[in-house]
C-alpha cells in the first residue's frame, strides 16, 4: 500500500486540535480544522484560507500551445489576453469528460493548465498522447508548486493588505503572474471554487510557512480561518459547481452537466466535438437538476432517484445545505423528467421518500 501524499502545509494541521484527516484521492487532507459547519458559514460571512496544493499544475509551452490547446479543450482558448483565465474541460472523443481544469494564459506561446488532484497521472498521459510532433512543450510542475485559496466578501481586503498588487485591480478570471504577498512571488489569480469572491495564489513549495502564517497573521481581524475539503464540498455544492467523479466522469458529458456554456461548439475542431454536436442537435438524454426533498430525508452521492416505479437517474452529491438549511440535492436523471417543479422519488435506506426538481445554483453571493 502506498503512503498518502501530503502538501507542504501539512505540518501546520496538528495546530488545530479539531482537525480530522481522510485519505482523498492518494492525499492525506484536512476534512475540517474546527467544524465544517463553523468553516462553511466562515467563508460565507467573511474568508477561508483553503489548501488545495494537491491540484495539477501542467505548463504548455511553444510556438504550437495555442492551437493545441484548441484541439485538446472545449472552451476557446483563442478569446483569451495574457493575464486571463478560464474554466474548460478536456472530452473523450464520445463526449466523456477526461477532466475539467483552468487554462491560464501567462503570454504568447505560454499557458499553465489546473487540473484535478486525482486525474493528474491520467490528464498528464493523455495530454502527452496527443501533442504535436514539434512547437509544444508539457512540463507537470504540480510537486513544486503550492496553491492556497482564499475565499469570502472579506478576501479582498486581506489580500490587499499583504500584496504588491492591489486586488481590486483583477477582475474575476484574471491574475497577476508575479505578485509578491507575504514577501513571497505568486501567481494572484481572482478564481475560486466556493461560490464568493476570492483569490488562489500558486507560488513554490518552500515558501509554504511564510504564506500561510502571513495570511492568517494579515486574516485575523477579519475572520480568517483554516477551511477543509468538507466546507469546500458543500460550499460549491451550494454554487452548483461540479466535481469530478460526482457530476463529470467518462460517462457525463458537459453538456449533460450543464456546463454548455464552456463547450464553444462553433470554433475549430477539438476532441469530443463531433458527439457533443451530435448531443446538442438530438436533445440531451440526460440533465443535472437540483432537487429538495419534500419528506423528511437527505439525498446522498448515488441514491437512486425514480418515478413511479421507473429509475430515472441518481444524485451525484446531496446534504442539508449549512446555509439555506434545506435538504438538497444534485441529480443526474433522465431529460424528459428535469423540469422545475417535476415530482420525484429519492431511495433512501430502502423507503423511497418525495422530492422535486427546484432551481439550482442554490446559492448565489450577493453583488
């Protein structure tokens, strides 16, 4: 049996007395420092500062990156200026999702790709199975390089304090490549995975004690708290962010996760577009919903979901939401049953219990 992985922030866990560790993904991670339900309200109300060094890093480099960039992901990488960022997916040639990542755009010829923790041997290979024979260089720099996020309405106004670059200057999706906070050179970058504004900052390995006792130090009267991958989960739950393996894997195309808006069907050909057109002109067969529950019962990742005595689909994630306190739910189900106010059934514990299809994200920050 392998040993787990662990980032260059673990070491500060064993501070919080209340910090809980679970193997995820081959990484030893914090579930929570001090409670998931304290850490989901502290991001909500004012900031979380998050490891998330476990993600990929991969440099794209060379006279051909921008077009094979193209080729590889279904968003348009050709929109992008230097300094700018955005959310795509890598397909299978049947529409499948081999992995949804940032691509950032450092300058001509040069990008850095963020991909998940888990696929980071599986992205890597099949990256490399499809590069030109010349003009494009991939480089895997996730074992030196850092990533911590800080989330919340609160984000700004710590960063700002301990920042070369004025944080209000980004807008989101767009990042300073050498920004110096804490005394230390970061890529800043205006993205996030909660669902409120923040910040993810990447920087070397070595510089991991510095930072982190920085921006708690810088944090601290403005509420900053440690947050794990519990806080994490339910926060994009709430914002209808996907994880892979729950609403993206192999067999869920994006546009059955609804994530269309990051498919450009109309520019040059990329792997996955033939099945993905084909999808679109014939109508999804199936469709990501939120649901609630109307009896008594919490939804969880894999729960069958039916109507009548048909199944029609499963939850892909499901909890009492920390912030609305209502039972909620994703789920994958059959198109023809994912419209607003459809009734349906969640198999819980072997007793099938009522819900329906309610408008998601559930959350959204206000402006």
């Amino acid at each position: 049996m392998n040993a787990l992985k662990r980032t260059p922030f673990f070491a500060f866990y064993s501070a919080y007395p209340e910090s809980r560790s679970i193997d995820f993904g081959g990484w030893e991670l914090p579930v929570q420092f001090t409670g998931i339900q304290k850490e989901h309200e502290a991001v909500r109300s004012r900031a979380g500062l998050f490891d998330v060094s476990h993600m990929g890093e991969f440099m794209v480099t060379g006279s051909g990156a921008e077009a094979y960039l193209q080729h590889m992901t279904t968003n348009d990488v050709g929109r992008l200026a230097d300094g700018q960022a955005q959310y795509s997916l890598l397909c299978y040639p049947d529409g499948g999702t081999v992995d949804d990542l940032l691509v950032y755009r450092l300058g001509e010829g040069r990008y850095m790709l963020v991909v998940n923790a888990s696929n980071i041997d599986k992205d890597f290979q099949w990256l490399q199975d499809h590069l030109p024979e010349s003009g494009v260089e991939l480089t895997d720099r996730s074992e030196e390089t850092l990533l911590l996020a800080v989330q919340g309405p609160h984000a700004q106004q710590i960063i700002s304090e301990v920042s070369s670059v004025a944080p209000a200057g980004l807008k989101p999706f767009h990042f300073a490549e050498r920004a110096v906070v804490c005394g230390v050179e970061v890529l800043l970058s205006r993205t996030g995975y909660t669902g409120e504004d923040g910040f993810e900052l990447y920087a070397p390995v070595d510089a991991a004690e510095k930072l982190w006792n920085g921006l708690l130090e810088a944090g601290s009267a403005h509420g900053l708290t440690p947050a794990g991958l519990g806080a994490r989960d339910t926060l994009r739950f709430e914002a209808k962010l996907p994880l892979y393996g729950q609403e993206l894997s192999k067999d869920i195309s994006p546009l059955e996760a609804g994530l269309g808006f990051f498919v450009k069907l109309d520019k040059a050909d990329f792997i996955g577009r033939e099945a993905l057109l084909a999808q679109k002109e014939q109508g999804v067969p199936r469709r990501l919903v939120g649901i609630e529950m109307i009896d008594r019962g919490i939804p969880r990742s894999h729960y069958p979901v039916y109507t009548g005595e048909q199944q029609i689909g499963e939850i892909t994630t499901g909890t009492q939401s920390p912030t609305l306190k209502r039972n909620l739910g994703l789920a994958l189900v059959d198109a023809r049953y994912g419209e607003i106010g459809t009734e349906l059934e969640v198999e819980i514990r072997g007793k099938r219990l009522k819900a329906a299809v309610v408008k998601a994200p559930f959350y959204k920050k206000s402006r």
